[in-house]
C-alpha cells in the first residue's frame, strides 16, 4: 500500500489564515479539490482495513475448523486403529535337564518353550485374547523336548479368552484363560503355573479384598462317559502392618472325579492318574488286569487356607509363605502343604533371586493332574525340597538354575530319591 504525502496540503492549511488574501479564487478550489481528494482517499483506506480485517477473521475460523478437524481425526483415528488396540507379548525359554530316579538309568534332556499371545481391547472394558504355545496339549507343561531327528515341533492353543469389567476391580472371563487364583509365594501347590482353566473364571480385587473362582471343564463333552465340571474358589485380604505387607486367605475346590476315569492319557496306565488312588472297576488297584481301564477311587473335596508376608531385605523384595489342602473325601493321605522363602527378583541386569520351599503332597490331598508337573516329576504322592537360583541379565533375559531333591511313591511305604536339575535362560517380550 502506497503512503500518502500529506504535508503540503496540511502547510497549505496552517497557512491558510495568513496566505488567505493572497490566494486567488483559482488557488483556493484547487486546495478544495486537494483536500477532498484525500478525505476520498481516507475513505477508502478505512473500507480497504475492514474488509482486510473481516478476510483475516474470516481466515483464522476456517484455520480454527481445519485444526479441529484434523484433531478428531487423529483422536477418533488413535482410539480406533488396531495398533492402538492390540498388544503382543510372549517369551522363550531354553531348558537342560538331568534326572536322576533312584532304581531307574539318570536321564537328560534339552527342551524350549514358546509362547506368544495377543490380546485387544474390543471396547473399554472388554478384552478378548488368543495365545499360542509348544508343547503337545499337557495340562500342565508347554515344554517341547528336541530330537526327533529335528523333527518339527508342535503348538497348541494356550489361551482363547474374554475378559469383560463390567465395574472397576471385576473381570468376568470366559473361554481358556490364565488361572486367576492367587498361589501362596507364587509356587505351584494346588494348580501348575502352567495350567489355564477352561470355562468360566471370576476375579475381583477393591483395595484390601480380593475374591476368585473358576468354573472349569475337564470335559464338556456329554457324550462322553467323563463329563467333569470342575469348580471352586478362595477369598481373602491384604494388610499392610509397618513395613510388612500380610496375605492370607481360604478357598474351596470340587473336583468331581469319583468312579470315572482320567481325563488326560491312558486310562489303563496307573501312571497316567498322577499319584491319586485308581482301580479297576471291581475294586482292584489300577493295574492289577493288563488293559482295564482304571477309575479314580474319590472326589477331590479341596479345603485350602494359605498365607504370605511380604517385606524387604537390604533393598531387595523378600517373602516368607505357607499354603496347606486337606480333601474330605479321602480317609487318608489326603493332606497337602507346602512352606517356603524367597528373596529378590530378576527384572533388571545384575537382579539375584533365591528361592526354596517344602512340599509334602499326600497321594488323594490334590488332583494330581492339575498340580506341578516339575516337583518329583509331577502329581502327588511325593515330598522333599525345591532350590532355586536366578541371575538378571537384563531387563528382557535372565538365566537360573533349579535343584529338586524329593522322595516319591510315598504312600507305598518304599520312597524313592527323585533328583532334578533344570538350567534356564529366558527371554520375554512385550
């Protein structure tokens, strides 16, 4: 925009009082003309900074809407796409084992496990995920031993689930899910860590309380002769006293199992109802006449009461724990415990863990095919020792080493040693 020169003009009017005689009539239209020339001027320089002003506001909303635009885009684009939704975590671990069974040759092996799972969120408050393992369909283990002639391994379906939270603190899951049931110092007594219900699970936890149950099929099938809905559950709270957090808390399992036969191997096998009493079907021990499928002698009427102290030690997490199940329905060795300590964590690079428990399994205190497939070889009918050792590498990797020192078949009254090294290192990922 050009600048307008008004200073002759205004020197033209300071002068006019003086100059006035002076000026001819033709000078004076001419400063006439001048001056509304400039009052035009100045007219349409007020008209032109309008409309600029009006253009400008005009601008800056239709910026303002493309800005907003572009923000709910995104937003609607973030809360919506699939990589937002979606989570992937899984782990790998390398296994070397030496076992050594009093009155059978030691044994060594190297086995890896596998897992991968996927979960989304479908909603707000709806999860559904799907988790692939190796293994070979165990219960209890996703451990694929090598060999074969490096054979290919296989994978099975480890998780298919929904987690819905129709209120804060409580997930209703369905489908074949991670066991939400709390285990004392987080070792394996009733069900293997490795074990994943199949069925219909509760789990709530609201500040000091926490409640969990499962309802899970050992068969669905009402075409077979072993239909077997399994359930049960435990309540319980945590208090915090000083620098001591306490768990404890009660739970009740039932497993109908009487007069039908395993759900998981070869029925005529004694070995195959993992330490839990079997007979055949005229009440001799399972076994006695070769090819007679075999039937478990009780119901497994579980009563649970297990507690928890944790603490630290120098800096570094530690727990003390104790875990005991009696069933009802078995006269005898129908109790199950176990006592232990732990110290550290592997989360980090240089994190140490020590780890060791007592376990005393009676052959009818738990269903051996849920329990620990790695204590004494599996199942019941066993007691002894468990030492663990673990070592960070970092963050993701860490390397360990586990020592069982146990007796089995102990209700027969001639235990055997059972000796089992496991070396470990693993890898997780999410």
């Amino acid at each position: 925009m050009k600048k307008m020169n008004f200073t002759l003009p205004a020197l033209a009017l300071l002068a006019a009082p003086v100059a006035f005689g002076a000026v001819s009539d033709e000078d004076f239209e001419q400063l006439r003309r001048q001056l509304a020339a400039v009052s035009e001027r100045l007219d349409e320089l007020a008209a032109e900074n309008a409309e600029l002003k009006r253009s400008q506001a005009q601008t800056a909303s239709v910026v303002a809407d493309v800005q907003t635009s572009v923000t709910e885009v995104k937003d609607s684009g973030s809360a919506g796409s699939w990589p937002e939704r979606v989570s992937l975590d899984g782990d790998f671990r390398y296994r070397f084992e030496a076992i050594d069974v009093q009155g059978s040759p030691s044994r060594e092996r190297n086995r890896i496990r596998a897992r991968v799972n996927t979960r989304a969120d479908v909603a707000d408050n709806l999860e559904v995920g799907f988790g692939l393992a190796t293994g070979d369909g165990d219960p209890v283990s996703t451990n694929q031993t090598l060999g074969g002639g490096g054979s290919s391994k296989s994978a099975v379906i480890n998780l298919a689930y929904a987690d819905w939270e129709p209120v804060d603190g409580l997930h209703l899951l369905a489908g074949k899910f991670d066991n939400p049931n709390v285990s004392a110092g987080k070792q394996p007594l009733l069900f293997d860590s490795d074990f994943t219900p199949e069925g219909l699970g509760i789990s709530y936890q609201r500040e000091w309380f926490f409640a969990n149950a499962i309802g899970t099929f050992l068969e669905s099938d009402t075409r077979s002769n072993n239909k077997n809905f399994s359930w049960g559950g435990q309540v319980g709270a945590t208090v915090q006293l000083a620098n001591v957090e306490l768990l404890g808390g009660l739970g009740y399992y039932s497993m109908d199992t009487r007069g039908k036969s395993t759900n998981f191997g070869d029925p005529t096998d004694p070995g195959d109802f993992f330490g839990n009493t079997a007979v055949e079907p005229g009440g001799l021990p399972c076994g006695t006449t070769p090819g007679v499928n075999c039937v478990y002698l009780y119901d497994y009427l579980l009563t649970q009461a297990f507690a928890e102290a944790s603490f630290d030690i120098a800096g570094m997490p530690a727990a003390v724990f104790a875990d005991y199940i009696e069933n009802s329905d078995a006269p005898d060795d129908n109790t199950g415990w176990t006592v232990g300590a732990r110290i550290g964590q592997t989360k980090d690079r240089g994190d140490l863990q020590f780890g060791y428990y007592y376990a005393d399994k009676g052959a009818d205190s738990l269903l051996g095919l849920v329990t620990d497939s790695d204590f004494a070889g599996g199942g019941t009918d066993n007691k002894g020792h468990f030492l663990q050792l673990g070592y960070g590498v970092s963050k993701s990797w860490s390397i360990g080493v586990q020592y069982f020192i146990n007796e089995v078949d102990v209700a027969s009254g001639v235990n055997s040693d059972y000796n089992r090294l496991m070396l470990d290192t693993q890898w997780k990922w999410k």
